[in-house]
C-alpha cells in the first residue's frame, strides 16, 4: 500500500508521543499517560499511554517502544488487542496514525481528527514497535540482526513487560493482531504465548492481508493482474514465455525467483501496472486514488 504525506508534521507528532529520558527508556505506567498531542483540538474520552517495553532475553536489552490506547467503551472489561505492523520494517505508529489508530492526519498535514472506526472503540490496543531497530525501538548492543524467531522472543518478553506494568489487565482476553509480514509475525508469537502464557487469556488472531508464501503471493498477483485486464497479450507472453517452464501454472510459474533477466524484466513491468497507476489493489473496481490526497 502506498502512502503520500506530510513527514515533518507526522514525525513531530509521533517524537511527541515518545517520553525521552537521557538514561535510557522510561520505565512507564500510569506515571506515563499522554495528557495532549500538538494538532488535537478536543481533549480525549479515554487514556493513552507511551514509552518502552523491555525484551530482555538472550540479547543485551533492546527496548520496544509502544503506544498504548485505553477502550472508550470500558477499558475496565473490553479486551487487550495488540498490533503488529509488518514490512518487516514498517513501524506500527502507521497503524496508529494512518488505521486503525484513534487519530488520522488531517489533509493539511498539521492537525489531528479523531478516526470513527478506531478499533479502540471496542479495544485497549496496544501499536509494539519491533523488532528493535523498527521506528523507535532500540537494542544497547548495537546489533540489529534478527530472525523470525528472535523477534516472536522479544515480542513476547515485551507482552510480558506491559502486563507487569498494567496487572489490572491480565485478566483480560488478549488477542494478537497484524497486517502484511504480520502474517509471519502474528502466529509465531502466538504460538510462543501458547507454549508458555504466564496468566496472558490469549483468545485468538488476526492477519490482514498477511504475508504467508513469498512464491505463492506473487505468482497470484501477477495471475490476478493478467486475469482483470490489466495488462495485454504481449507482457503476458513474455511473462509465460521467461518464467513458467514451458507450463502455465501457479506450480510451474515463479515471477518471484529470479528465473532469468527476461523474466525479472516482465515481473517488474507486470508490477508497475498493478502497484503504481493510482489503482487501488485492495479494491480494484473502487474508483483510481487521487495521488494528491493520497
């Protein structure tokens, strides 16, 4: 999904959500909580919270930084919903800000509006920046290197740390939320909290748009593409022709590997079309996307 807006103002807000302390992270709680953000004009119905999680573990300390929005409905009951940005990379502040967040950008790139279909209206939600090294998260040691498996650890090290920071919700039933290379990250973590829940009511999941099969995702949307009249005979040809064998399938076709110049040259055409005209992948009969209110 691509995204045009304003950084300066953006990144303005987002630093003022940051507590900063010299020292290091703030150990945070209800000392923590947000009392007004620049661009807001109306002061909020519920409680928000930022700062830092530790991850602990095998690796010196890395620190993931969070956002944390109470319920507007009954924060005391509702449950605790976390959410996981993918990328990998890609900082969960966007989903604060630009989804499922309470706050959007307004179009001058200088104020905030309250979003209706927040997930907070329902949900205390959680925005986990990781691994660390994504957004402001962070590791003393300096060494961002990670796998899969490293980044489920710290992530549930730092679910562990929230619930020891707010104990009035570990009771609650906690759900585990992502998008794109969520699809990766959402399972395993749950997976992790299963083996071992320390008192964490995990109920379920939830992928959007996830990333599952680098192969099988790309090969379906180069089809999807071709069969939606996207782009013609001739790309298509050379498309079949470089990179699927001598067999048109999803099981004989690889647009993602790199079969040869000629294939990696028609994927990348075939990928202009759909990604980069004003269409709108998610919904491609909605109407082109305006770039300039993009």
């Amino acid at each position: 999904m691509t995204m045009i807006f304003r950084v300066a103002p953006l990144a303005a807000t987002l630093l003022f959500l940051c507590p900063v302390k010299t020292q290091g992270p703030q150990d945070f709680g209800r000392n923590d909580e947000v009392w007004q953000l620049p661009g807001l004009a109306n002061q909020t119905r519920f409680s928000q919270y930022s700062g830092y999680l530790s991850a602990g573990g095998s690796r010196l300390l890395p620190y993931c930084f969070m956002r944390y929005v109470e319920s507007e409905r009954s924060p005391e009951t509702d449950p605790v919903v976390l959410w996981l940005t993918g990328g990998p990379g890609c900082s969960s502040l966007l989903g604060l800000m630009t989804e499922l967040g309470p706050f959007h950008m307004a179009s001058d790139g200088l104020n905030l509006t309250m979003n209706p279909y927040s997930w907070n209206k329902v949900a205390n939600v959680i925005f986990l920046e990781a691994p660390a090294g994504v957004g402001f998260s962070y590791d003393l040691s300096g060494d961002y290197q990670t796998n899969d498996d490293q980044t489920a650890y710290d992530n549930y090290r730092a679910v562990q740390h929230f619930f020891a920071k707010f104990p009035n919700l570990r009771d609650h039933d906690f759900y585990i939320t992502g998008e794109s290379y969520g699809g990766v990250y959402v399972p395993i973590l749950a997976y992790r909290v299963l083996q071992d829940p320390r008192g964490i009511r995990l109920k379920g999941i939830a992928i959007g748009n996830g990333f599952l099969d680098i192969r099988l995702l790309g090969n379906a949307l180069v089809f999807f593409g071709y069969y939606h009249g996207l782009y013609g005979l001739s790309l298509w040809t050379r498309l079949t022709e470089n990179c699927c064998n001598g067999s048109v399938s999803q099981h004989s076709c690889n647009f993602q590997g790199h079969v040869s110049d000629k294939c990696s040259e028609a994927v990348d055409e075939a990928s202009y079309v759909i990604r980069d005209e004003g269409l709108n992948i998610y919904n491609l009969y909605d109407r082109c996307e305006d770039r300039g209110n993009s």
